[in-house]
C-alpha cells in the first residue's frame, strides 16, 4: 500500500509490550463409563463439552460413574457458580463373566482414551488441566501398577494437567504400596473412598471426582488461577467415608499422618471436642504433595502454578515469534514476561521472580539463528503444612506484677 502524497497515514507500532489473560485452570476431563447414558448425546469415545449446571446434560448421563463423578464435583462448587465446565469422555463397560478380566477390559478402554487427549482441545475448544480418570485403585496384583495409573502421567503432561486418583481405600498399607508405583508430580493419590447417598441407598464411590471439584471451587475463589493449595478444606455431599480413618494434628503417629507421610491424601472426618481433630464436623480433605521424588516440585499446587505461568509465557511469545530480532522486540518481550509476573507477585500467587537476558546464553552464533534465551526464576508459594510452637515463661510480666504491686502500694 503507497502512502499518499497528499493526505495522511496510521500505524501501529509492535514494539511494546503485550498483556496476557493468561488461562483458567478450573476445568476439567472425566473418563469413566455410563452403560446407561444416552448414546446420542455421549457416543462411545467422543470427547463432550458440557456444563455441569445444564440439568439435560446430566440427566442425559445415566446413573454410572460418570453421573456419580459430576454429582460430586458440582457438590464441591461453591457460590454462585452454579456448574462447572467439564468435558465428558465415555467408554464402554466390559462386561466379561469374570470380574477380574472386565476391570482389565475396562481399564485397557480408559488407557486407549488417555493417550488421545492430546486431540481433546481442538474438538472442544478448551484445555482441561484437571483430570479424572477411573477404576485407578484396581491393580492386577501386588507388584503391578494399575494401568490407568501408569497411562495419566503422560497424558497430564501433554495438557500440563493433573489428576487427582483413587488408590486401594480398604487399609493404609496397601494404599501406601500403590503409591510406591507412581513417580510423578503430576499424581495426587487418595487413600479413601467417598460414601454417598444415591436415592435412599448409600454407596461406596471414588474420591478423587470430588477432589476435581474441590480444585475447581478453589480455583474459580482467585478467577481460575491454580496457585492457592486445596488442603484443610472441607469435602461436601459425603454420607461418610469407606472407613475411618484416625488422624490427629497432634500426633505424628496415627494412620492418616502415617499416609500424608507417604504421599496419600486422606479425608478426616471432624470431631467435636477433641484436641487434634481436623474440624468440629462435616469432612475434611488433608493433601498437599505429588508422588514425585524429590521435594523442589513436591506441592502439587506449585505444580499448577507453574503450569500456569508457562501457558502465560506461551502466549507472550507466540506474540513475537516470526518478528524481526532487534533490541525493541526484544525488551517488548522481556518487559511482557516481567509484566505478567509482576502482576503474579502483586496478587500474591508467588514469592518472587528474576527475569534476565544474559550474553552468555545468546551468543551472536544463536541470535543469528535466530534463537534467543531468557533466563527466569520463580519462588511459588509453599502451603502452610505444619506450625511449630514455642512456649517458654515470660518474666517481664512478673517484673510488671511487682511493679503494679509496688505503686498500689505507695498509694496507701
């Protein structure tokens, strides 16, 4: 387009930094099966958009897991958010004579799923960052992980997600050996079941469904963003729990700090009256840590967050990529980064960050290649896991006694 030689002209620099709205990280996959769901509105391996709010897309759900996983997640939500917004991912249901061979049937359709989330966001115009997957806490035998289990490490990473998951809920040691099969920071297990009313009848059902929506209640508290822990919250819609499990904040010894030890989420129901107890009452999720070895990236909230800013940095960049390399560009982009995490230290979602561009990481060689390097650290947040207290005697306020002792007494 030629300039006029009489008139006038407008452009737009691209030279300065751009703002990002970053991503909300309360959503959600649910892989499970519904044998009696409509065929129509959940086809066999079709990944479906929904509201949970929208009452004909849940009644459309039939009565199985998959029904039982958006009950327990919209009981979790909080306010005046009616529903969440989940993508819904049936399979089939084996239906082998032999238990043992449906549940693998059944796991091996789940394990297909899983490693196609990857087309998940192009069909449903979002990105799950939580995921709810079942039939985790089966195992084929003492020395076998759970297939699922084995399948959603993968798949969380290509979603940057993570997944809440059920392991064996009938005794902490068998709830501790199925951890010991994951090493992953992107696993949360759960070493105890939800028991829930269905009708007048109340049933045993996985825990980590409600555990999504106990994500997604915090998340949408601080407007989608994942940086802020789920632990000493209160777990809704519970009849009980498939077994009590003792725990004290007091006693290191007992079986629920046993398995926080291991890295197994529990779920602790309040007692009113006792010292160490979590609550007064009601139900109370107690969980912080991944399964992964190591402690630098061990709270799984600071997983998220991290996950968080690396989609912000995604789209900063990709506003730049295929821009000429010059020192404008250059502090545009540089300035963006700073920006965004700023603003993420402003609102208290880190501790702190550094963001430099230094010489030795972008030699002449890669900048004419047209690669450049930016070095950043960040300090996520840690979660508040343990108080130390330490009480001693106070003598000045025996020194003031005296004193007030000493003036009355002048008086008289």
């Amino acid at each position: 387009m030629s300039a006029p030689t009489f008139g006038m002209t407008f452009t737009r620099p691209e030279d300065e930094p751009v703002p990002v709205l970053g991503a909300d990280f309360s959503k959600a996959l649910l892989i499970e099966t519904s044998p009696d769901a409509s065929a129509e509105a959940y086809p066999i391996g079709v990944p479906v958009r929904i509201s949970t709010s929208d009452p004909d897309a849940v009644e459309a759900l039939g009565t199985g897991y998959l029904a039982d996983a958006v009950r327990g997640i919209n009981s979790q939500i909080a306010g005046l958010n009616a529903g969440a917004d989940v993508v819904i991912l049936r399979v089939a249901e084996d239906d082998d004579e032999d238990p043992a061979a449906a549940l693998a049937n059944t796991s091996a359709a789940i394990v297909e799923a899983l490693q196609g989330v990857g087309s998940i966001p192009s069909i449903a115009n979002m990105t799950p960052r939580l995921i709810f997957a079942g039939r985790t806490a089966w195992r084929p035998d003492e020395e076998t992980a759970n297939p699922v289990v084995a399948a959603l490490p993968a798949a969380c990473e290509r979603l940057l997600a993570i997944a809440p998951i059920d392991v064996d809920d009938s005794s902490s040691a068998l709830a501790i050996d199925a951890r010991e099969t994951m090493n992953s920071q992107r696993l949360m297990p759960i070493g105890v079941a939800a028991r829930v009313f269905e009708g007048a009848e109340v049933v045993t059902r996985p825990m980590a469904p409600r555990v999504v929506g106990l994500f997604m209640r915090v998340d949408a508290m601080h407007g989608g963003r994942p940086f802020n822990p789920i632990a000493n919250r209160p777990i809704q819609g519970l009849a009980g729990l498939s077994r009590p499990i003792p725990f004290s904040l007091l006693d290191g010894s007992t079986e629920g700090q046993q398995m926080l030890e291991a890295e197994v989420s529990i779920v602790a129901r309040g007692e009113t009256g006792v010292d160490g107890a979590v609550g007064d009452g009601g139900f109370v999720f107690i969980g912080t840590d991944n399964t992964e070895t190591g402690e630098l990236w061990k709270q799984i909230h600071q997983v998220r967050g991290a996950d968080y800013l690396t989609v912000a940095l995604m789209q900063i960049t990709r506003e730049f990529l295929g821009r000429r390399i010059t020192a404008d560009i250059v502090e545009a982009w540089l300035n963006s980064i700073r920006f965004m995490l700023r603003d993420r230290k402003a609102a208290d979602d880190i501790l702190g960050y550094d963001v430099q561009f230094r010489a030795d990481r972008n030699s002449p060689e890669q900048i004419r290649l047209g690669h450049l390097t930016v070095n950043l650290g960040i300090e996520p947040a840690p979660a508040f896991k343990r108080a130390d207290h330490e009480i001693r005697r106070y003598r000045p306020a025996v020194e003031g006694l005296v004193s007030e002792i000493v003036a009355r007494l002048g008086g008289i």
